[in-house]
C-alpha cells in the first residue's frame, strides 16, 4: 500500500525469494479458474466462524475503468460508457456483514457474457453452502432487473435494491407524491419465454434544503421485500448500511498493488491479496478488542460480586 516495488521488497525481505522467481509466476503460472477457486476458499476459511445464526450479505459489481488499446480487450467486461470508457476490468464480490463489518466471502471476474443474475446464482450457491441462515440481501443497483429479482424470490430471502428508473411508470412515480409504498412490475425474457415479476417499492422522499446545492425534494425508490421493513424510511436505512460496503472498497483501492499489466489474471490476483488483507485487518482488530472474562468481576464498573 506504500508503493513499494516487488524488487524492492524482496531484496529487504529475508529469507525471501528473488524477485525475478515472483515475477516469473506472475507473468506464466496463473489460470483464472483455479485462481478463483483457490481465493475463495481462502477468503471464506476464517470468515465462516465468525458468521452468527442469521447474517445480512451484500452482493456489489466494480468496474475498473480500461483506457489501453481498443483491439486488445478480449478479456475484459463491456458496458454502459462510464468515465470515458466502455471497458472495464470487472469484479463481483459477495459480503457477509457481521457487527456492522464486511467480510469478503467470494469475489469473481467478470468476462462479456457474464450477466448479473449468473453471477447471483453463483453467489447464492455460496450461501447454500454456509451452515447460517440469509437474514436478507442487499444489492447494488447493478442487480435490478427481472432474473435477479426473480432468483431472490425464488430463493424467498428478504432484500433491499435502489432501483432503476426504467419506463415512464416509474419515472413518473418518482416525480411527485410523498413518501409511500407501491406494487411494480419488470418483465423478463429468456430463449424466447417471458414473465412479469412484481415486487413492492418504497419511495422515500427528503427535502434537499440546499444539500449538494440542491433544493426541492429527493425521492429514492428501493425494491425491497423484508419483514423488518415497513416504511420507506426503513428501506432507505436499511440500504443505507452497505455503504460501509463501499468504503471498504475505498480502503482496497489503497491496499490493491499497483500495475500496468493487461494480464487479467494478474489483476485478479492483486484484487484478491487487497481483499485477503482486508479480512485478515479485521478479524486481527476484532480480536485485539476482545477481553477475556475475569473470574468474580461484574460486567460493569468493574465491581466485584459480594459473596
């Protein structure tokens, strides 16, 4: 995270290999499949202790933007232009959210041909896997669309989604009226079947009152189904929880090696190592807070009980 260069850090290191061996791996050793494999089972062999009998999980998609050449992007993930680009170095990655702290439990690449309900399916595999039980999901807004919401009630977990101003319905929905809860539907198709998914959403309306230099009202739809949700407010606090989410990838954005490297792979693998030390942080410092009980000591005031 300091900018330290891999030569520099193997010829302070001791007992380390040199850096032309390190180099040489990075460069000829590395399949993305088993890359991936190997990480998330990595990511998860720690993480799974910790998770209580209940945990809330985000699912977030990050693209990199790419500014190299146009005829070498075979690798890379293609979308909506977003920062003077259409490619992207492209992760999806799957959290568990325990004492308001995220553990990374999965990460993928994405590739063209990669959609956001294929990556879901994947990561609600993972979570079939885990002996705990989804209180609830909570995606980005990546993931609004007629697959994904149709997996999640599939899967009947409780979720929380900003939605997408899609079609003059809902735009209109989102232009007048106070706070409220209303009944709204997206249609999907696949090799040539359709379906109508409905789902509720709760506007949540605020006034500006200046806040961005802006005035008026601001209303936020979320797609949201949860039995702990009954309100709009709700559905936007809830939400409004995953940003810790995104600040962690902040703090990846500093703790991730710096490269010039095309090689997809090996991007891959730095993500990995930023997610590896954020997990390992956290549990190191959860740890170091953790007090073991003294015997004949009150939990408070650090009385002693009479006997």
């Amino acid at each position: 995270a300091d900018g330290t260069s891999i030569s520099t850090l193997c010829a302070s290191s001791q007992n380390g290999p040199a850096a032309n061996t390190i180099l040489y791996h990075l460069r000829t050793k590395f399949e993305p499949e088993r890359l991936e494999r190997v990480a998330n089972t990595l990511l998860r062999q720690d993480i799974v202790e910790l998770l209580p009998e209940q945990v809330e999980v985000c699912a977030d998609l990050h693209l990199r933007p790419y500014y190299g050449d146009e005829d070498d992007t075979e690798n890379l993930y293609h979308s909506e232009a977003k920062r003077g680009t259409t490619a992207f170095h492209a992760y999806a990655t799957l959290y568990a959210r325990v004492k308001n702290k995220p553990y990374t439990l999965a990460v993928r690449r994405l590739e063209d041909g990669d959609t956001a309900s294929s990556v879901l399916a994947e990561f609600f595999g993972v979570l079939d896997g885990l002996d705990t039980e989804v209180k609830a999901v909570c995606l980005d807004r990546g993931f609004y669309d007629s697959k994904c919401l149709t997996l999640l009630q599939a899967h009947n977990y409780a979720y929380v989604i900003p939605i997408i101003r899609w079609g003059k319905t809902i735009q209109q929905e989102l232009l007048e009226g106070w706070s409220r809860v209303i009944q709204h539907d997206l249609t999907g198709k696949l090799d040539g079947h359709s379906w109508t998914v409905e789902f509720p959403v709760y506007i949540d309306c605020t006034y500006l009152n200046g806040k961005y230099d802006k005035h008026g009202v601001a209303r936020h739809g979320y797609a949201a189904d949860a039995p702990f949700i009954e309100t709009p407010r709700d559905a936007r606090y809830h939400y409004a929880k995953r940003f810790g989410i995104e600040s962690s990838y902040r703090l990846s954005e500093q703790a991730i090696a710096t490269t010039t490297t095309r090689d997809a792979t090996v991007r891959l693998l730095y993500v990995v190592v930023s997610l590896l030390l954020q997990n390992v942080w956290r549990i190191s410092t959860t740890n170091m807070w953790r007090r073991p009980a003294v015997a004949g000591v009150a939990s408070g005031g650090g009385r002693t009980k009479s006997s």
